[in-house]
C-alpha cells in the first residue's frame, strides 16, 4: 500500500511539473576568419545580440532557448561542407552558412541528405535557393533586386552610358550583369565591361581603359568588395574617371568609410538605414548598450535579422524545433519584423523580399538617397554565370 501511495505521490509530482523546454540548435558554419570574414564576422555578434535577448525572455514563446553552435570555415568551400557536415551529425536543428553563394552552395550535399534548413547569412544570389532546392534560403536583398534599384536610380539621375566591371569568379560578383539588363531595358547604353580575378590588387590597366573611352561613362559599377574595391576605386580617380561610381552592399564597410575623398559621392546598395525612430535606430542603440561601441556595418543587423526570422520559424511551428517543421514554417513567413526592415518567404523560392536601401558616402558617413521599392517588371530573371 505504502508503495501504491509512493507511486501515486510521485506521478502526482511529475504531472504537476512544468513541460521540459526544447533549445533551439542553430549550427553557424561561417567565416570568422578569412576573406568573407568582413561580413560574417558582424554578422555573427548581431545573431547573438539577438539569442541573448530572446534567451534572457525565457526563450521563444517562453520557453524555447536558443544555442549557438559556432564553426570557422575560413572562408572556404571545401570547409564549409566539412562544417556542415560536422553540424548536420551534431543533431544541430537548422544551419547557418556563410555569406557568399559558392561556399553556401558546397553544403548543399550535406543540406539535402540531411534535410535540415540553411539560411546564408547574407549571400544574395537569387539563384542559391534555385540550385540549393527546398531547404536553401538567403537572408538578404537578391542581386537582381539591388541591380534593379541602382539602375533605376541612375537613369532616375540622368545617367544614360554605363561601363560595367565585374568578376566571373563568384555569383555575387556577376551582379553588374543585372544591372547592364536594366539600365538597357530602360533606354541606357552600356559602353562595354571589363572582368577582374577576385583578389586581384592591380587595376590599372582596367582604369586606362575606362578613361580612354569618348565620352567617359556617366556611370561605372561594379559589385567588387574588399580588398578589391578600394583598389579598383583608386585606380579609376588615379586614371582621371570621374563618373558615378555605384557598388553594391559588399562594400558597406568601415573600409570603404575611411577612404576619404577618393570614396566621396559613391553610392551602394545594402539592406537597411537608420533612419529616426526605425527598428534599426533601435537596435544599434540595443548593440552599442551591449558591446560597449555602436556597429559599423549594417551586417550586425543582418545578423539579428536571421535570429528573429528563426524566432518567428519557431512560433509559426507551435514551438518545434524539429528541421522539417522549421522549413515549412520559414518558407510561409510574412512580415517579420526584423531590425532592417519587414521580411517575407511567403509566396518567394527562398529569397526574402525585403527592403533595398541606396545609401552614398558623404564625408565619410551615410547618407540616405532612398529606399525605393524596385517595379517587379524590371527585376531580371535569376541567371547562372
């Protein structure tokens, strides 16, 4: 009888107990050193800024705690399918990879056998998801998309004759290709191209180039980031070309800030801008209160943005945690919040609608030129290299 009353008690007990909470598992094989650390590096302190504050509310809905499994992949491909793989065995519940498509794309082995949820951290790509299938997503604006609003903007301006630079060598790098389709299709005309080695310090020639054209170019862009970008930049004002010099989010750096005059007037495109009173306002403040100085790159924020699109994974998922849950729940996403901007999968093949700000540098500081939201019938096709 005694034992009958033990039993009972203690069934009693565990039924009156709270439910174990689950943890959140997210594998990060990103680039903490190398050349993609430049991203990667304030990507990972934004998605932590992000888990430590979910985490000091009890977790996702209360209960579900977030743990950050962290790899270097050095930048490199071949690591980052090891990473991947590493993560995949460690039962992680969704991974993280780094911010270019081809290292991303080396998982896609792994992604797929697994069948566990990635998310690049800001590779931009439209065709990552295509080729990476249904558990590929990106975190960032598509390069067809930030090409569309840079050419709009310069034919906006009266720009009607572009010179393109671009390099083969990544996807990412082809985005000047996007922009050649655009600013054609709305009456501009591209003088020629020049292509470049990713790595390649010495630009003259590309430069001597440019400046013998008749007439110069209204416009040169190109989608080259560090340490290409400087060099390029350099070479060209060296050479005597003065036009508008317009890049891509690659060079939302605290590099391309400190350049001086020779960076003055180049516009970019990137994910988002403090404007007063925005979340992004908000969360620079939060991460400045938190690491002692404000961020320097709008990756930080990209960062926070991966977390918070997990956070709302997991509470379209009724709280689970588990890979395929969390892949549907992130492919039918509307309108999360995040520190950029709203962000959507809902009705997309992986790659988030998103804002698109173009921001020009201005005695070394942003200056907003617009957030402009691009006509979708000039979005070109996502295109292989």
């Amino acid at each position: 009888m005694k034992a009958l009353l033990l039993s009972s008690t203690l069934a009693a007990a565990f039924a009156a107990a709270p439910a174990l909470s689950e943890t959140l598992r997210v594998g990060v094989a990103t680039a903490q050193t190398g050349a993609l650390a430049y991203a990667d590096v304030p990507v990972s302190g934004g998605m932590r800024l992000a888990a430590d504050e979910i985490n000091a509310k009890g977790g996702i809905g209360g209960n579900v705690k977030i743990e950050l499994v962290e790899k270097d992949v050095r930048s490199d491909a071949a690591q980052t399918s090891i990473a991947t793989q590493e993560l995949a065995d460690d039962g992680v519940s969704v991974i993280v990879l780094p911010c270019d498509s081809d290292p991303a794309l080396a998982a896609i082995g792994v992604i797929s056998s697994a069948q566990i949820p990635a998310i690049s951290t800001c590779a931009s790509s439209p065709t990552l998801p295509m080729i990476g299938g249904d558990y590929m997503f990106s975190n960032f604006p598509g390069d067809n998309v930030q090409a569309t609003v840079s050419a709009k903007w310069a034919w906006d301006e009266g720009h009607r004759n572009a010179y393109i630079i671009y390099s083969p060598d990544t996807q990412y790098t082809t985005m000047p290709l996007y922009f050649a389709e655009v600013f054609e299709k709305l009456g501009g005309t591209i003088a020629g191209q020049a292509t470049n080695t990713i790595g390649q310090q010495d630009f003259s020639a590309i430069a001597t180039k440019v400046a013998a054209l008749d007439p110069q170019p209204d416009v040169i862009m190109t989608s080259a980031y560090e340490p290409d970008f400087p060099s390029l930049l350099k070479a060209l004002r060296a050479a005597g070309v003065t036009g508008q010099v317009i890049g891509s989010d690659g060079i939302d750096s605290p590099t391309t800030f400190s350049l001086g005059d020779v960076a003055e007037g180049v516009v970019f495109t990137t994910a988002g801008h403090a404007t007063p009173g925005s979340p992004l306002e908000a969360f620079n403040s939060a991460y400045e209160a938190a690491n002692g100085a404000p961020p320097e790159t709008i990756f930080s924020a990209v960062g926070y943005d991966l977390i918070k699109v997990l956070e709302a994974a997991v509470l379209a998922a009724d709280g689970s945690v588990e890979p395929s849950a969390l892949r549907d729940a992130i492919a039918g996403l509307e309108n999360v919040q995040g520190a950029t901007s709203l962000i959507t999968y809902k009705g997309t093949d992986g790659m988030p609608v998103r804002q698109v700000s173009l921001i020009r540098v201005a005695d070394g500081e942003r200056e907003l030129v617009g957030q402009p939201s691009p006509d979708a019938s000039l979005i070109p096709a996502p295109r292989m290299q």
